[in-house]
C-alpha cells in the first residue's frame, strides 16, 4: 500500500498543499514551522480519523475557513481509490470514496493504514493511561474495522450510564434501578468485546515489542507489556487500596489463551454489581475498558519512571514498530510515517532503524536537516517551504 498524492485545503497552515509521492521512501525536509508535521498529521486522521496531536477536531480546520478537506490518492493491490473527509467547523464530518458519500465516516476506516511515529509518542511511556488506550483501539481498528462501530457503541452506553448515574441519588433512596441495571447490560456487551480484543491484540503484540525494542536498542532488554483491567479476568498479580483496578492482566503470547466474550461479560457484569455503591457516591462508572491500562514494563518495572529518555523513546518506538510488523503480517504494508523522528537519536539508533524501515512498501519522513535522515535510505526529497511541496 502507498499514497501516491495527498491534497489539502483549509487544513491547519496549509490554505492549499499537492503532495507527490512515491513508492518507498519519501523524505520531506524543512525548517521547523513550514507545516510539514500538518501534512503528516492529516494523512494519519485519513486513516484513523483522529488526530495524533489534538483531541478534538476543531484545531485542524485553518483559522477563518468553514470545513478543511484532506483528499489522498491511496494505491493498494494494484488498485487506486480516491479517499477524502471534510472536517467541518459547525457540522457533522463527511467523507468520500471515489467522490461516493459514504454514510458514515468511519467507514472509511481499514481502506488506508498507517502507522505514524512522532515525538508526541513519548506520551504512551510517560503518559496516562488515555494515550496507551488509544493506541491499542487504533491498531485494533486498522486490523478490523467493524470495531469502531464497538467503541462508539460503549462510549455513547458510558455517556448515559454515566448520566444515570450522577443523577441516581434520589434512586438510593428508594427509587428504581432497574433501568440502571438495562445500561448495566448494554456496557457489558459492548465492554467485554473490546476488552476481549485488546487482550488478544496485547499477547500479539508482547513478542513484537520485545524484538522491535532489541532491534532499536542495539541490545537485549527485559521488556513487557500487561493489560491492566478493571474486570477481573485472573489472580491478581498486584494488589493495593484500588482493588481490581490494580490487576495487571498478563495473558500467553497465544492469542487463544485469552478469556472468552462470555467469561469477561459475566466477571464484568459481577463487578458493576459489587462496585454500584462506589459508583453511585461518585457519579461515574469505575469498570470497564475506558478505566483500563496498559502496563509497559522495563526489566520488570514501570517504564513510566523508570526509564531513561533514550529507553522512554525506544519503548514508544517499539510499540509503534510492533503494530507496523503486524499490520505487515495481515497482508497489507502499511504506510509508516515518522515525523521528526531521526534528530531524537543517536547515531547507532539512527542507523538501525534506517535499517529496519528500508524495506517498507513507502516510509514517510520528516526532518528539520536533511543530514538527520541516514543517508542510506535514500529515495525521493521534497522541500517544504514558502507554502509549498517541490522537489529537492
């Protein structure tokens, strides 16, 4: 899979962009703040519709415009299709497929798959728990796109259950809770499928990240991954005053190892029981996967830390590497994007990971000096300056 031209209007800096590119690598290089991390950004919320830099979408449509549009030319098994969104300021996102409306704009999700590294990722090591969570949906929906559909479900469930919740104090006094219970069971459905699929995707993903840290490095490292879970799925490797919440969950690297559906919905929907007091003195739901945690482990302790800022970026890098290898595995190479990357290493990690994205159907890279990116890389060179993308 690669882009072979990616067009802008009205996306943050860029009043207009024409971004040529090439199969295999493609190295953008610029001053900082001519926009060339605007234009990595918008080819990721292509493919994931969110941004890797801002939560909301509102940033992203430049100042005085009404709706950005990002527009891509995406190649994949010799066919090419047309992919565009339109992020409008004051109403709903849209987006097309060959100049097709498609009903919904995550639909759009799965047709391009990327992988994007940017200094931002320093956040899923030193971070909360949101950053960490993110970046397993994201990897989990590129694979299979269906649960996007899962996600929203449980959040717009979370959202309700949550209003129900804050407004139960009336209902502790004797009022119904039946309807509570009716969102007890919707959050379970939706709550133990995504559970399900993260825990499947994190043993997938242990040995990766194992190797891709060893590759990165330059040296073997005890490194680990455990998805921590508010649903108690096994003994609790760490106990303390959070009770369940503190439960690393650390599953075999066999995907099948991991729990079923109707395990995790039955221990899910037990512990909404046991926790509703708490949850109703708080007014918020404390079980599910929004309260859940990824646990990057670094000869056996917290990365967060612990780690060194070298480690810290290895961790990130790995974890980012790992998802691109198995992306790769499905069939598909995604398009790897590392945005202002090569500076934030020495030269031995410079070298091996030049080594590693070589062979990358296209690798996307942006930098500051053009000397940062390793020479043996090679392929095509864009300058980004004064508004516009040409030939180096």
């Amino acid at each position: 899979m690669f882009v072979r031209h990616l067009q802008l209007s009205d996306y943050r800096s860029w009043g207009s962009a024409h971004v040529p590119l090439t199969p295999g690598v493609n190295v953008l290089v610029g001053r900082n703040g001519t926009g060339k991390t605007n234009l990595m950004e918008a080819l990721g919320y292509l493919a994931t519709l969110g941004s890797h830099r801002v939560a909301t979408d509102a940033p992203l449509v430049r100042s005085g415009a009404a709706r950005a549009i990002v527009r891509a030319a995406v190649v994949s098994a010799g066919r090419e299709l047309l992919l565009e969104v339109e992020i409008a300021r004051d109403r709903r996102n849209t987006a097309r497929i060959n100049r097709a409306p498609l009903t919904r704009p995550r639909d759009l999700l799965g047709v391009l798959r990327t992988v994007l590294f940017a200094p931002e990722d320093l956040a899923l090591v030193r971070g909360d728990p949101t950053e960490r969570r993110r970046f397993l949906d994201e990897v989990l929906i590129m694979r299979a796109p269906r649960l996007a559909g899962v996600r929203a479900d449980y959040d717009r469930v979370l959202k309700q259950r949550n209003a129900l919740l804050k407004s139960a104090g009336a209902a502790r006094r004797g009022g119904d809770l039946s309807t509570l219970d009716a969102w007890d069971e919707h959050l379970v459905a939706a709550g133990a499928e995504l559970v399900h699929a993260r825990l499947a995707l994190v043993a997938q993903l242990r040995p990766a990240v194992a190797q891709a840290y060893a590759d990165v490095a330059g040296a073997d490292q005890l490194v680990d991954l455990a998805y921590r879970s508010t649903i108690p799925t096994g003994p609790p490797a760490v106990t303390g005053p959070g009770g369940p919440a503190d439960r690393p969950v650390d599953p075999d690297p066999d995907p099948a190892a991991v729990p079923d559906r109707a395990d995790l919905a039955a221990a899910m929907l037990a512990e909404l029981g046991r926790m509703r007091p708490r949850e109703l003195e708080r007014g918020i739901s404390l079980v599910g996967p929004h309260r859940d945690d990824l646990d990057l482990l670094l000869r056996g302790d917290p990365a967060k830390g612990y780690a060194s800022h070298g480690e810290s970026w290895s961790f990130a890098l790995a974890l980012r590497l790992a998802s691109f290898a198995l992306l790769r595995a499905d069939g598909v190479d995604p398009v790897l994007i590392l945005d202002d990357v090569f500076a934030e290493l020495d030269a031995g990690r410079r070298g091996r990971l030049a080594g590693l994205v070589a062979g990358a159907e296209q690798v996307l890279i942006t930098a500051a000096v053009g000397s940062d990116v390793p020479a043996e890389l090679g392929g095509t060179r864009l300058a980004v300056a004064d508004g516009s993308v040409t030939p180096a």
